[in-house]
C-alpha cells in the first residue's frame, strides 16, 4: 500500500475546490493499515502546508465511510506555530477567537486530562474539538502524527485564529442495544466494574444474548 501516493492524491482532491488559494494547515485521517508518518509527510510536501493527523476506525466524509482508506481536510487560513505568539499575532491582524483541534492516542486514558491542560495552557473559553485516534477496532496501537512524524501514546494540537467562533456540534451515530447500565468503577480508560459487577462478567452476558461465547482468550487484548 503506497500511502505517499495516497497522501499526496487526497491532498490534490481537497485543495481543488479551493482554487488559488493557498492551504495554510489540514488534517489527516488515516487507516492503520496505512504508514502514517509517511503520509502526513506526503502530504505536508504535497500542499506546502503543515498537517497534524492520526489513525482511525474508519474514514468518514462527505461522500460517506470507507474502511482501510485515508481522508483529508485542508483549510486556507492564517497559521502560527506557538500559541501565546500567534495569539498575539492573529489578534494584531483582527483574528480575536481561537480554537484547538487536539487529536489524542485512543488508547492511553488521558485525553480528559490533556483537554484540561490545553484549556489552561491557552486562554479562557478556549474551543477544543477533535478526538482519539482508532486501529480499525484491534484495540491494539493508535497513532498520532504531525510534521511528517507519527507514534503511539501522542498527541497533536493544531491551533487556529479566526475573526468568529468556530461554530461547535456534537453528534454520533451510537444507538442503544441493550439495557441501561451504570459504570459504578473504572480506572482510566479501563471499566472495572458495571452496576457494581466485575466487567467482563457483564461483556460475557451481551455477547451470549448475541450467540457469541466471549473468553479471555477471544476478547482480545
């Protein structure tokens, strides 16, 4: 799989629309089957631009999900690297609000944790979206990558300044499929205990109500 080359066509494709005007930062997604420093460097090479990106669980856009694919957003605004001086910049040119997109490890734990100290390492009603990096549902290594470097337990904050809020949704495509329950104990990222019973224990009632017998040795790591 060559992922340079896909790198490189996504970035043709997203700045097409875009015309004349100059990609200044973009985003990557990417499959875990996919070298992900290499492409974020392709892309970076691509578009001139500086890109921060990470593994997923499947690739969503506009034209719908695909699977052991990779996706790319680009955008034509003004970009610094350090916040406190590009904030200062950006504000001196009228660009007065500012928001991070933070992509995190999904398998770390502390993606709360790092959204507190973005919070408090940038300034008040700081905006921050984004989310956790996936491996397709292996449960297995995430990575996180930006200028042309990707790793597992990483993180990357992209900030951006712009004369308006950025305008925030929250939304899923999550629907209930079994009773209501309650994580009564959990360390991290990790559920110890639901409705105070051991959680693997619960696991193993779903997965039999669906027909599948659920063990140590078939639930992974």
């Amino acid at each position: 799989m060559d992922s340079r080359a896909a790198a490189a066509e996504a970035v043709r494709m997203a700045q097409a629309p875009l015309d004349d005007a100059r990609s200044s930062f973009g985003i990557l997604f990417a499959s875990p089957k996919h070298d992900l420093g290499a492409a974020l460097a392709a892309a970076e090479q691509a578009s001139g631009a500086a890109f921060v990106g990470c593994t997923t669980a499947g690739e969503i856009t506009e034209k719908g999900l695909t699977k052991g694919h990779l996706a790319v957003m680009v955008a034509a605004r003004q970009l610094g690297a350090g916040f406190t001086r590009a904030a200062k910049a950006a504000a001196g040119q009228g660009f007065g609000m500012s928001s991070t997109v933070l992509l995190v490890d999904g398998l770390n734990g502390v993606g709360e944790e790092l959204v507190g100290h973005v919070l408090g390492a940038t300034r008040a009603f700081q905006q921050v979206v984004g989310g956790a990096a996936g491996d397709d549902g292996a449960f297995k290594a995430t990575y996180v990558g930006a200028a042309g470097r990707a790793s597992t337990d990483s993180a990357a904050a992209l900030h951006t300044f712009s004369r308006k809020p950025w305008g925030v949704g929250v939304d899923h495509g999550l629907r209930p499929t079994w009773r209501r329950m309650r994580v009564t104990r959990s360390h991290a990222n990790v559920v110890q205990l639901i409705d105070g019973r051991p959680a693997f224990d619960v696991y193993k009632e779903f997965a039999a109500s669906r027909g599948t017998k659920l063990t140590a040795d078939n639930a992974g790591p």
